[in-house]
C-alpha cells in the first residue's frame, strides 16, 4: 500500500471515529480513521455499487 495517498473524510466528521476514502490507481481504498492500518480495497465497480446503494438508501443504518 503506498505510503503518500491522500485520504478524505467527510466534513460532517466530528471525531477520530470516521471513515477516509482515497484514489489508488484504478482502485478506491477505504478505511476508518481509528485503524489506518487495516484498509479496504474496492475496485471502480465495488465502489460505484457501493456508493449508488448508500444513496438510494438500499442499507438500514
């Protein structure tokens, strides 16, 4: 995993407890601020699924 990534959160987190998302070549990586060292790794695909359910509310949180 490289070292220099630029990992974003959003601006509504409030505590060391959020989730970052940064660009990897053709993958997105995915992680919680709390453990850094234990990422996610979605591809393109992964992550546009991903993200289109999380906004059409396919998921009870």
């Amino acid at each position: 995993m490289p070292e220099d990534l630029d990992f974003r959160r959003s601006t509504f987190c409030e505590s060391n407890a959020c989730v970052e998302v940064a660009e990897m070549d053709t993958d997105i990586v995915v992680r919680q601020s709390e453990h850094p060292d234990r990422p996610l790794v979605l591809s393109r695909p992964e992550w546009e699924a991903f993200r289109s359910g999380l906004l059409a509310g396919e998921f009870d949180f």
